[in-house]
C-alpha cells in the first residue's frame, strides 16, 4: 500500500509567445484527443498539452478538454474550456522556453533540473510531498506503471466538499460509477460517507451521530488527537478513507482490502468535534519491520508540521513494541528529504549530548529507527566512517553544534509528546496480507 508523487526532472514546456490576436481559435469540432496543443494554463503563461478527453460540464452544460501539461506533474491535469486551447498554431513551430520562474532557468534553459529547481518549481506550483513510492522490484513493473497511467489517467471530480474546505482534486479515485464524474463530490468529515449534492450533506450532517473518527483515542494534547482505527472492525470507513487518500495521492492501489492495517487518524478538536487532518497506515505483521504503509496529510492542513508529527507517531509506536522500524520503501526524492530531515534531527539531539562512546546499535535502540537509515543519514551529514569492518561516529561536540546551527537542521514543528500517548502493543490476529501492486 504504497504510493508516489511522479515529479518531472526536466524544464516543463511553456511558452512565452501569445496567440495571435488577428486570427480566432478554431472551433472545438478542430480539437482531436490525443493531440498536443498550446493551452493557457494561468493568466500569462501557455502551456504545450496532450488534449486525453472531452466531456459536457455537469453544471454550465459547455464543451470541456481534460488536459495533460507536458512535463508538469499528473495532479496538474485540468479541464479546460474551449477559448483556452490555442487550434492556430503548429506547435512544433513554436520556439519553446522553460518557465522563468528562477534565475536558474532563464539562464540554462535546457539543462535538467537541480534539486534546488525543482524544490523551487514544486513550491511555485504548490506541490507538496507525498512520502511513499511504487517499489521496483516487480519485474512487470513498467506494464504494471502504465496500466495505472491508463486506467487513472482522467479525473472527473474536479473538487471535494470536506468539513469548511472545498479542496481542489490531484488525482482520480476509484469512486463507484454513480459518483465518479460529478463536479463536485460532498464528504461527511466524520463519517466518510460521500455523497452527490449538496442537499444530502446538510440533511446527513443534521442526523449524523459521529463527531470523532471510529476506534480508540490514543493521543491528546491541546487541540491534537490521533485515534487508531482497525481495518477489521471499522472496514467501511477505512475503505472510504482510502478512496478520499487517492484523491491526492497518485499511486495508491489498496482501497478494499483494509483489513490487514491499522490507521493512525490524526484529528484538530474543537467544541465542534474531531476534524480529520490526516493519518498513516500500518500493516499488522510486517515482514520487512515497516512502521509506516501509507501517509496523507489533507491539503488544507499542509505545511503546518503534521506531516513529521506522524512521522513522529510512527517511531513512538515503535519504540513501545520495542522494535525498530522503518518507512516503506522505496521512497520518493520527497520522502526522502522529509524522513532524513526528521532522522538528523532525532539523531543530532542525542549526539550533541552524548559523552563517550556511542555505537550505532544503541542510536537504534533509543531512537527505533533502524540502523541502516541511521548509518545513511550519518553519512550524508559526513559525521560516520567506515573502519576495521564496522562503521564508527565520528564527531566532536563542536561539530554537532555546527550542524545543528546550519540550514541541514530544520526541528520539527510539531513532535508527539510521549506523555501524551496512551497505547500499548496488543498482539493483533494474522491477516493474510493482500500483495502489493
């Protein structure tokens, strides 16, 4: 149960030369799907895009394109009108520049992106990390990558009504038929249950019971909670969990089979009631020792820490089972920052304290993260050697200081108090976990 969020490594194809103003755009009876066209993405800026669908709008009864912006991420995928298509010109006589978003850009117009770029890119564009990421060892892999191209590759629901947030759509979710092309999709934040109009929400909310996500409440502390939910005994709202996940997650193929994992459902309390923020999934027997399947924080709640809390929660959970754990993997570029960013923080806070001797085992049994992510994130802060067989810390006090007063340092905004966390380890019943595809 793993997912990615497929970030381009190369300059996306924009434009800057407008259309012409002394000839129309052709009709849409001239748009042929399948085909790329120059299509105006914002205000200023047009954008090379394969045109993959059309469609009548539920609502304003209008000619509508699907498109897909060459280069840019999937969850930029948009309807658009017909006057934003550009049919007069060639678009392989258009001389093509990268977006000027950056100095970098304008001056190396067809190198490929920097990590740098592309964070800078992916924040312009308001992307945000999706921490997990298809594995590659199926050696269908690819055939199996392009199926789920093809099979996601439209999203009718353009936006979800959730609590007080209309939240825009990234990516297509498997919603039965009767609700997978509405416009709009309408969401009880507390139970789940989705809905076609608007005039259903307000009658549900009116005799819905549920103020709080199902399950045992295991964290409180000021306005955060967390409860953890059994795929076994609270199936119909973890599959809807799922499907609302898949909104926003791109690879995300277990919706059904729940049954297997344990949801962590990070919440916001006030006199209202429990509102969802987030959550992250968990097998029950993990073979491979993972503590986190899948992580989602909702759009509305991003940038604001919770992202590392559950991160956080994740390694709580481990250390009272007294094991060591570790995300699935692989990991995107994204994950990859987020998880050694949280590892250098956890790992730093000991080192500046420690006096002696401290091996890597012991780093592991404090912290339960495991010792291979500790050794690669000790060596990307160059503070680990490789002698006599066995890797050795090596750092000074003074070194520590200077780490954690650079840029490489960033605390976390928000951390699980232990205090706080009311959970002990249950041994669970074996559940016959579904294969990952």
């Amino acid at each position: 149960m793993s997912e990615c969020e497929m970030v381009s490594t190369s300059a996306p194809a924009v434009s800057s030369i407008q259309p012409s103003s002394s000839q129309e755009k052709k009709e849409s009876s001239a748009i042929t799907l399948g085909s790329m066209y120059w299509i105006q993405r914002k205000e200023e800026e047009w954008c090379l895009g394969e045109v993959i669908e059309s469609r009548i709008h539920p609502d304003t009864l209008k000619q509508e394109y699907y498109v897909h912006y060459k280069d840019f991420d999937r969850r930029l995928d948009e309807w658009v009108m017909v006057d934003r298509v550009d049919t007069a010109r060639n678009p392989v006589e258009v001389v093509m520049t990268v977006t000027p978003s950056t100095p970098e850009a304008n001056t190396h117009p067809e190198r490929k992106m920097t990590r740098t770029l592309k964070r800078k890119h992916e924040e312009s564009n308001n992307l945000q990390p999706i921490l997990m990421e298809r594995s590659g060892d199926d050696s269908n892999a690819l055939a199996l990558e392009k199926e789920h191209e093809n099979i996601t590759k439209v999203k009718y629901i353009d936006k979800v009504v959730f609590g007080k947030y209309e939240i825009d759509v990234w990516y297509y979710s498997p919603y039965p038929e009767e609700y997978s092309k509405l416009n709009r999709l309408f969401i009880c934040q507390y139970c789940l249950k989705y809905m076609r109009y608007e005039r259903s929400l307000r009658e549900h909310s009116i005799s819905c019971e549920h103020r709080q996500p199902p399950g045992q409440e295991i964290y409180r502390k000021g306005p955060v909670s967390v409860f953890e939910a059994d795929g076994l005994h609270h199936k119909l709202y973890c599959q809807c969990l799922c499907l609302l996940a898949k909104l926003f997650l791109d690879h995300k193929t277990l919706f059904f089979d729940v049954e297997p994992f344990l949801f962590y459902l990070l919440t916001e309390v006030d006199k209202e009631g429990c509102h969802l923020v987030g959550y992250f999934s968990k097998e029950k027997e993990s073979p491979e020792g993972n503590n986190i399947a899948c992580l989602l924080v909702l759009p509305p709640y991003q940038r604001k820490g919770y992202g590392k809390f559950l991160i956080s929660l994740s390694y709580e959970l481990s250390k009272l089972e007294n094991v060591a754990g570790s995300p699935e993997k692989p990991l995107s570029d994204l994950g990859k920052l987020t998880y050694r960013s949280y590892w250098s923080w956890v790992l730093l806070n000991i080192l500046k304290e420690a006096r002696g001797v401290l091996t890597i085992r012991e780093l592991s049994d404090t912290t339960a993260v495991t010792q291979e992510d500790i050794i690669s994130t000790l060596q990307s802060l160059n503070i680990v050697k490789y002698w006599k067989g066995q890797h050795v810390i090596c750092v000074t006090p003074k070194q520590v200081e200077e780490i954690i007063r650079s840029s490489q340092y960033k605390p976390p905004l928000l951390v699980v108090d232990p205090d706080s966390l009311r959970w002990q380890s249950t041994p669970t019943k074996k559940v016959k976990t579904p294969r990952k595809t």
